[in-house]
C-alpha cells in the first residue's frame, strides 16, 4: 500500500526455460499461427507480468506488450504469433518476464519454429504426344506424383496455354484437387481431347502443392495433322486423300483369275495403320503400317464369273484409331480372248516302224524328241495367258492321255496386240520295260486282219486226289505295242489279254448260253445283301447240306435280275424248300440232281443270262478253294464293253494277289489294299472315289 514499507519476495519460474516450439511449417503459408502461454501465479501477492525481448529487428515472432494483472493464486494466458517466412530456415528467439517492473527471469522463454517447402517429385515434366491424327479418339497418358515431404499435401492443379496463360481446351486432367500423403505415390492422368483441324498444342499444368507460390510444371507438346494416303491399283492413282475413288481395268477374260498390285503410300507427317479388305472375300482383313513417306501393298487374286461381261469389286480402307475410312471401286471389264496363230515349223509326221526287237532296243536309244513352233498373236482387248493343260484324246475329249508332252515357255502371257512365240515338244516314250525283250513271239498283225496261232500242251498226269473237276493248263498273254491304254495307275501302258486254258476232267457239258439272250452291261448287275450273305455264312454246315449249289446258284441268279426281293432272299431250309416249289426247281438232294436242265430253268429267269451262264459254267468245282480265280477269270467272257472286260482283267489280278496273302486277322488289311490299288490312281475315276 502507498507510504507502508516493501517487501521482499522470493519468486521461481518452473520449468525453467519455458519452450514455445511451433514445430515445421511451410513457406507461403498466409495465415499466422498462434501457441498460448498460461502463467499460473502461485504466490501471496498480485502480480504484474509482461513479456519483453531485445530483439529490435524485424521477427517473424509477435506478441502484445499489455502489462497484465494475476491475482494471488490466478491465472493468465499469453498469445504468440508466429507468421512463416517465404523462405526455408530454422527460426529462434528467447524472451524475458517482467514482474513488478523487475526482470527476474532472463532469456527464459525460448521460441523456435522451423520452415520448410513442401515438394513433390513428377515422373515426367513433358509430355510429347507427338503428330495425332485429326478426328482421332482421345489419348491418355499417366505421370505419377511422388510426395517427399514428412507431411499430407494438398495439390490443385490446372491446365492453362503456354502463350498466353488461357484455359487449354485439348488437354484435360481428372484431379483438380486431392491431398496426397507423406511418401506415397499416385497417378496423374492427362488426357489429350481430339481437334477436327490441324494445330499445335503447348499446355502447361499447374501444380500448386500446398500454396499458389510453391508449383510444379508439367509441359503438353501435341501436333494434330491429318492423314495423307494415296492409293495406287496396278501402278494407278485410284485416289488422294479423297472418300472415295475408282479404277478401271478392261483386258479381263470372262472367267480369268488375275494377280493385281494394290499399293498404299503415306505422303504425310502422321504414321498410322489402316485395315483394308474385300467386300467379295467376307471381310478378311490386311493391316498395314505406314511410316511417314513410305509405300507397302499386296497382292490380290481376282476372278471375273465367265458368265459376265464385267465385275466390280470395292475395297474398304478403314484408319485404326482414326474417325476415317475410305471406299473405291474396281471396275473389271472382259472381252473373249482372241488369238490367231501360225504354224512355223510346217507340218512333221513320222512313222516308226518296229518288227524285231533288236530294232526296238535301237530306236529306244535314240532321242525321239519332236518340237513344233507356233506364233500366237493376240487380236482381242484381253490379256491372254496361254497354258498347256493336257492332252485329251481326239476320239474322247474327255479322257486325258499321258504322255511326254510340254510347252516352253508355259504360262505364256501376250498382251494386247502383241505376238509371241511357243514351242511344242513330245518326247515319245517306250511303252515297254526299259531295254526288257519281251519273252515269246513277236507278230505283226495289220488292221483288219486275222491271224491264226497253234498251241501244243502237254500236260503231266493229274492226281486222282485232285478236289476239282477243273485244272488250268497254261496262262499265256498277248501285248500289242501299238494299242497303247491308260493303266490302273493312270499312265499309257501296252494293251495286253491274259488267256487261260482250262481242262475239264469230266464229261464236258452241252449247256450253252442261250443264242438268243441279249448280253447285257454289268451296270444291270444287283448287289447281294451283305446281312443276307453274313446270315448264311454263320449257317452250320449241317443246316444247308447238300444245298451248296442251290444256294449259290440262287445267289448269282439274283445277281442276274431274279425278280425276288433282297429281303425276300430264302433263309431257312423251310425258306429253300418254298423257294424251289415255286420256281418248280429239285430241292431234295440238290446236291447230285444239278444238270443241264436245271442250270437251263435258273437262266431262264435271269434277265443277264450271259453273266448267270459264264459264272456257273463251273458249277461243279464251286468247293474248291483252287478253282476260286478261274471262276473270276471265266465271267470276263460275259462282259459287253472292252474297257470293262479290260478293267476286270486288272481287277482279277490284284485281288488274287491280295486273297493269297490274306489270314483271318487281315482281311480288312488286304481289302482295303485291293480297293486302293483298282480305283486310287486311276484317273478315268471320279476324284470323290480317288479321294476315298
């Protein structure tokens, strides 16, 4: 109180120095950040306190000066302000407290706070698009934002012009605001937005990472051209940089297949692919890749329908990646080729006479090589391209020959108006085994005439345990050398005839195929149901006994044209019995009552009673196995048709070949075997039936 006397009071300050940390902040923060000092009175007296330091310069610090009054046991709160500086750097300062006027305490507030700038790290800070096509689709690419800083961040970013600092319209980004966290990693997607008109792009994008003050930058480069494509048909310009276009092309032949060149140049800046097809060939697509200033094309067959006059076809260009495509049209006009020849060797014929085999082997040694030339000129508006095929034969146009026969060059290809020159060779061929003498007698028999050859046999004695009442004599075979035909193996072979001479060693038969029976062509031939066969097959031999015959005789006849149902064909032996009644035919002891008569009635009811009459003339060796290729060999003689009679010749011949070898395990084997080697390299058969 005024006029008493002081007093003396002991203070301390706990704790002792006071800090006042404001821990990391960052630059160009606006804003001013605040710590509070509470001061708690703990002594007797009121108390007058303030803040003082002897910092004069200016701080990035501030407090207020006011002296404050605390009560005895009170309390009071201070405010500290801080505002960051635009600049890193560590800052520091240490204050004193006076009370009543008194600095008892020294230095012992220490403030400090630190200033940092917050960063992030761009996998990329350019972008270069490079040429984009006009009218193209949207492209995006991605750079990943990495924060390095101890703290989250805020980012806002935005696109604006290199020039002039506008809004760049072709580049857009997703995230314009998002906070990333310390040490992550997120993806930044920029995309760039298709022009329909040629310009350049420079973007900037701002990075803004905690304040406008603290950017980074990623810079846009993007040049939008348009495409520039030219195509060209056979060396053509069909179009340039057009939707559409045509070409014509007039030297087709109606029904012509022809090679033509389409080529595709890029005279532009932009590389680009294209995918081309046919409207024809059901969208079977080429892609090709241009680079600027370079050409590449293919190759395409085209055929022209031999019942038009002309043909087009369109072809569809579409730009991958690209709002544009492109249509032309080839336009294929035909002409019937048209060609005028001339002969310029003359006419050449010789003849070559061979009557011994010395002779042959010497004319065989020689070259015999016959060459013809003839000029073609080409008088029509088409192409022509003249290709040896075949030779056919003149009687039957259809029937191919083989023979050393060639054309050089082939595939001669004569313009329009032009005149060029083929040259025919044919190399005659030796139809005989190489330098092979053929072993017997050579006669010449001149058309038209007859020749008559005596035959002596002797024959060793036959056994009495022969099972056959058939034995074959001698096979011996006529080879004409100059009535060539084409073999099973379609090649030109000699014509030759197998004749076997067959003793019978019982009392010969007068059954004879009736005089006045038409001979019939096998195609009237039946074909035997395979159940039916199998059913009597599995017959015991107790079943059919003594009806072996019947039932084999029964078999060809129906082969014949016995007016009987496949399915009606006799079974059992009740089967047999009513099949007899009713054709009045013997069915008790078949077996020993089968004469002439009764071979005569069973060809009465066949309609190819040559064929019934020439395969049961051996009725009586039909058990022996040894009898089986005479049987086949004497229904030759039935046939009508050389070429067939010819055929079965061959036929006989393999398949014996192949029944000899075969056991019960590879009858399917040999079966097969005997199909191929009759029918797969024979030419004069139909491709479906080689095929098979």
């Amino acid at each position: 109180a005024e006029g008493s006397t002081p007093t003396a009071i002991r203070l301390s300050c706990h704790p002792d120095p006071v800090l006042v940390d404001f821990g990391v902040a960052l630059c160009g923060i606006h804003q001013r950040l605040v710590q509070r000092i509470f001061l708690h009175n703990e002594s007797a007296y009121k108390l007058k306190v303030h803040l003082d330091r002897t910092i004069n310069d200016e701080s990035s610090f501030d407090f207020s000066t006011e002296l404050i009054t605390v009560s005895s046991r009170g309390l009071c709160e201070l405010e500290v302000f801080f505002k960051p500086s635009t600049e890193p750097g560590m800052f520091e300062e240490k204050w004193n407290l006076i009370v009543e006027g008194v600095r008892p305490f020294s230095d012992v507030f220490h403030v400090q706070a630190q200033i940092t700038r917050a960063n992030v790290e761009l996998s990329s800070e350019t972008i270069d698009f490079g040429f984009v096509p006009c009218s193209g689709f949207d492209l995006d690419t991605i750079v990943s934002i990495k924060n390095v800083f101890s703290r989250p961040v805020r980012i806002k970013a935005q696109v604006q012009n290199a020039s002039d600092g506008s809004v760049q319209s072709n580049v857009a980004i997703v995230k314009k605001d998002f906070t990333l966290d310390s040490d992550a990693t997120e993806p930044f997607e920029i995309s760039l937005k298709s022009s329909a008109v040629i310009r350049d792009i420079e973007a900037l994008i701002c990075l803004a990472v905690q304040s406008p003050k603290n950017c980074k930058w990623i810079t846009v480069h993007a040049k939008f051209r348009e495409t520039n494509l030219r195509i060209l048909c056979q060396g053509r310009e069909v179009l340039h940089n057009a939707r559409s276009g045509s070409s014509t092309i007039d030297d087709f032949y109606p029904g012509e297949e022809r090679e033509i060149l389409v080529e595709f140049q890029n005279n532009g800046e932009l590389e680009y692919t294209i995918r081309t097809y046919w409207s024809h060939t059901n969208h079977i697509f080429d892609r090709i890749h241009l680079k600027p200033g370079e050409t590449a094309g293919f190759r395409q067959k085209l055929k022209v329908n031999t019942k038009n006059t002309f043909e087009n076809f369109s072809h569809n260009v579409e730009f991958i990646g690209v709002n544009q495509s492109c249509r032309w049209t080839l336009h294929c006009n035909t002409s019937e080729p048209k060609l005028e020849y001339r002969n310029l060797t003359g006419t050449q014929e010789e003849m070559i006479k061979i009557t011994a085999s010395n002779q042959m082997n010497t004319t065989w040694r020689n070259n015999l090589d016959f060459e013809k030339e003839i000029s073609f000129k080409n008088v029509g508006k088409s192409l022509v391209t003249l290709s040896f095929h075949r030779i056919v034969s003149p009687s039957i146009p259809k029937q191919p020959l083989k023979a050393n026969f060639r054309m050089e060059p082939n595939d001669l290809i004569i313009p329009k108006d032009a005149e060029k020159i083929a040259k025919f060779i044919y190399h005659a061929v030796d139809f005989n085994a190489a330098g092979k003498t053929p072993v017997g007698d050579t006669h010449i028999i001149t058309a038209r005439q007859e020749k008559k050859l005596s035959l002596n046999i002797e024959c060793d004695p036959v056994p009495n345990s022969n099972d056959s009442n058939l034995i074959e004599l001698v096979e011996f075979e006529f080879i004409s050398h100059n009535d060539p035909v084409i073999d099973l193996n379609g090649k030109l072979a000699d014509r030759s005839l197998t004749v076997l001479v067959i003793a019978n060693l019982s009392t010969p038969s007068n059954y004879t195929v009736s005089g006045g029976a038409p001979t019939l062509s096998w195609d009237s031939i039946e074909f035997l149901s395979t159940d039916w066969i199998e059913y009597i097959l599995k017959a015991s031999d107790v079943t059919y006994e003594n009806v072996g015959p019947l039932i084999i005789l029964t078999a060809i006849a129906y082969l014949c044209g016995l007016e009987v149902n496949r399915d009606q064909l006799p079974k059992s032996i009740e089967d047999w019995s009513n099949f007899c009644e009713t054709r009045k035919l013997p069915f008790k002891d078949f077996e020993n009552v089968v004469e002439e008569q009764v071979l005569k009635k069973f060809q009465g009811i066949c309609k190819n009673q040559s064929y019934f009459y020439h395969s049961s003339l051996f009725y009586r060796s039909f058990t022996s196995m040894n009898t089986i290729r005479l049987h086949l060999y004497s229904v030759i003689n039935s046939a009508n048709v050389p070429d067939q009679a010819y055929a079965m010749q061959s036929y006989v011949s393999i398949f014996w070949q192949q029944y000899e070898k075969a056991s019960q395990d590879s009858i399917i084997q040999h079966a097969t075997e005997f199909l191929y080697r009759c029918v797969g390299q024979d030419e004069s058969m139909s491709e479906r039936v080689r095929a098979f």
